[in-house]
C-alpha cells in the first residue's frame, strides 16, 4: 500500500470478475474501485497482489437468516421430529434463557463465521413476539458494533403473528420504531385466512408509516390453500413499494397447482417484488405430512426466474431448532437450490452465484452501490478457482474478502498429497 499525498492504493492482478474469460487488474485508492482494465502497470511503491488468475465476485450476501436462534440447536432439547412447529416450540422453551449479551455473544460467533465465507452483507429476521424485545435491543446494538465488516439488516419478525399473538400489531411498531429496517408479517400462522390478510395490511401500513422495507415469512407451508402470496404481491403493487417488499419462502407455490400459478404469475410481475427461497431449510421442514409421494417443499425459483422475477437464496437457520448443521456458507444453498430446483443446466449452474450476489443485493435494495465497478466502494471476495462453476464444484475457500480496500478475512489454500 502506497500512501501520497494521504492518497492510498493497492494494485490486485489478474482476476476475473464474475466469470469474465479475460482476466484483469483492479486499482483500489482510498477504498475505492479507481481503475478496472487489464495490464496495469503499478505505480512506484505501490502494493501489488498478484491474485494468480482466481474468480472475484461482489460480497457474498446472505438474504435471509435467523441469527437470534443461530447455534441454539439441542438447547434445551432437540428437534426430534424435524417440523416447522416443533421447531417453533424448541425456540419458544428457549426463550427464559435470553439476554441482551447472550444473543450477541452467540451472533458474534455467527457473522464472524459468515464473514470467514465472503459475506458482508446480513438480512437477519429477529423475533418480535417477546415483550421485552430483547432479542431486537441486542441485534440493533451489534449492528452498530460490526459495521466495519458487516452490514446488517434487521427485519421486525412476529414468529407467531401480529394478530394471533397478544399486542402483536404494537410490538412491531415498537420494533420498527426503536430501529429495525423492515416489517414482517406470517399470514399461514395466523388463526384465521381474515386474520392472515389484515396482518398483512397492518405490515404494509406500518412499513409505509415507518418507510421502511418489507419481508414476509410467506406460505412456508406445504398448504396449497394457504395463499398469502396473492395478497403481498397486490398490496406490493397497489402501494407502489414494488421491490421494497419481499415474500420469503413461499413454499406452498410448490404445492400450488398450475392453471393458478398461470393467473398469479400476473401479479407476481406487476408486483416487482422478490422472492427469497431457502432451498437447505425448505427441503428439510417440508413435505413432512407427506408419505410418498413426498415434496421437495422448495418455491419455484426456475418458473419465476424464467418469468424476470428477482429471486436470491438464504440459509435461514445456523445450528438451531430448525436446522441442526449449519456454518454459514453461502455455497450450501446454492448448491441444494441447483439440486432441488432442476437447475444444473450448465448456463444455470454458471449464474447461480448470482442467487447470493447481485440478486440478494436487488432483495436488500442495495442499489447501484453494490457491484465491482469504479467509483464504488472496493468490496469484493475473491475465491480459491478462475470461475464459478469449479468454486461451486469444489467447495472452495474464499481466499481473500475485501471491504472499503481492507482485508477483512483470508484463508490459507489446504494442501492435500494422496501418497499413491
């Protein structure tokens, strides 16, 4: 790193940038993406880093995850039956446990193993249906305290209803009043199908009052009848949030029969709204009320990506009562969406970092901050493999992770010798 006149830069050679077939060199001055072009020659004194022909993407994102429940999983007992509600009923014994420094402590350990996987940018969904928001008071104080490295997220998440739970409706105001980014909502847990679409229209009014985003816990049932979808996608439209607002989920769509999904696909486009499918989590806690035939409980992410309609991947669960593994790897995801979805054309395996990159950043509204492109903030990650297709297919490290010019993580390449 050379430092002029206070002007800092630092020369990173031949890379290729998001499956680019010509490698080339990134000048970062100031923290900032200056030159982007292939041959550039470093200025005297400069930092060079010779990158070896490896992949860069922009920061992995991970649009959709639990971190107040992260590494709870067996604690005060396991999940024996693998279900949604059983998990729900896991946490909620949990709870009498929590205090403010518990959940960050165990959320520190968390973000750092997700920053250890090239991600910088968090949606966490924190529990509201607590009267103490404990869980909230502890993730809005972390967020600040990481925001060096991580940008985090946080959605009002009424896990039981805002309706179907005793002052759910003033618990998320409170919420979003005391700090949260976005409002959420979970129609299919509500008592009644009345109860579902008014809890969507105080989410919406809420969020609108606030100006805040909106992510809502959306049909994760293997219902067909449950239909909340419909009714986000037309508030979506009618209120002109459009991309602000996103359905989570939306497993039952995989249920959904087709002359239906034809008649919604409509609104769904009109809406611009995103979707955020968790194929990992969603194929586990799915198709649990199933003998055989049995469903892969995933949205339809190939029909609705095929449709233009913005779709990313989340991990949703890290070690908790809805997940018992789990370490934050992005890679886990997309590989299980590829299997789960019938996505493994060649073209669909190659784009699939997409899911965790630039789409994840269209779901968190990130803007045109968000990208390698000069003048933009230098963050990036670059991966142990020249393109996607061997980093998915290898499991490879990040082997660098970048933000504002600075190193925020590295790994060291492992060395294996099969001695035949």
């Amino acid at each position: 790193m050379i430092s002029q006149g206070g002007v800092k830069s630092m020369l990173f050679k031949n890379l290729f940038i998001e499956n680019a077939t010509e490698a080339v060199d990134i000048r970062v001055t100031d923290g900032k993406f200056e030159k982007i072009a292939a041959n550039l020659e470093a200025l005297p004194g400069e930092e060079v880093v010779d990158c070896g022909g490896k992949l860069a993407l922009p920061p992995v994102i991970e649009s959709h995850v639990h971190l107040d429940t992260c590494l709870t999983a067996g604690r005060p007992r396991w999940n024996m039956s693998g279900t949604l509600f059983e998990g729900i009923q896991c946490w909620e014994e949990y709870k009498p446990f929590l205090t403010k420094q518990e959940v960050k402590d165990r959320v520190n350990k968390a973000i750092r193993m997700q920053a250890s996987n090239g991600i910088q940018h968090v949606r966490t969904h924190v529990d509201i249906n607590d009267p103490k928001l404990t869980a909230m008071e502890a993730l809005l104080e972390l967020r600040d305290e990481v925001k060096d490295f991580m940008d985090i997220q946080i959605v009002a998440f009424p896990q039981y209803g805002i309706l179907s739970y005793p002052k759910g409706k003033e618990l998320l105001e409170d919420a979003l009043k005391m700090g949260a980014d976005a409002a959420g909502a979970i129609p299919h847990f509500e008592f009644t199908r009345e109860y579902s679409v008014e809890s969507l229209n105080i989410c919406f009014d809420l969020a609108q009052k606030y100006n805040k985003l909106i992510d809502v816990h959306c049909d994760e049932i293997d219902d067909e009848a449950s239909r909340g979808l419909e009714t986000v996608a037309t508030r979506a439209y009618e209120t002109g949030m459009r991309d602000m607002v996103t359905a989570s989920h939306t497993t039952a769509m995989h249920s959904y029969n087709n002359a239906y999904v034809i008649r919604l696909m409509r609104i769904l486009k009109m809406s611009g709204m995103n979707f955020v499918a968790n194929p990992c989590v969603n194929v586990h806690l799915g198709g649990r009320a199933d003998t055989y035939p049995k469903r892969r409980s995933m949205t339809r992410v190939k029909e609705l990506t095929a449709e233009g309609i913005n779709v990313s991947f989340g991990y949703d669960d890290i070690f908790d009562p809805w997940n018992p593994l789990g370490n934050g790897n992005m890679r886990d995801p997309v590989f299980m969406g590829l299997y789960a979805g019938h996505m493994l054309g060649y073209d669909e395996i190659c784009n699939s970092y997409k899911f965790v990159t630039t789409n994840a950043a269209r779901t968190l509204h990130l803007g045109d901050a968000y990208g390698i492109k000069e003048g933009n903030a230098a963050n990036f990650v670059v991966f142990d493999a020249k393109n996607w297709y061997d980093a998915l297919n290898y499991d490879v490290s990040v082997l660098y992770s970048y933000r504002n010019g600075k190193l925020v993580a590295e790994t060291k390449p492992k060395e294996t010798t099969v001695h035949y």
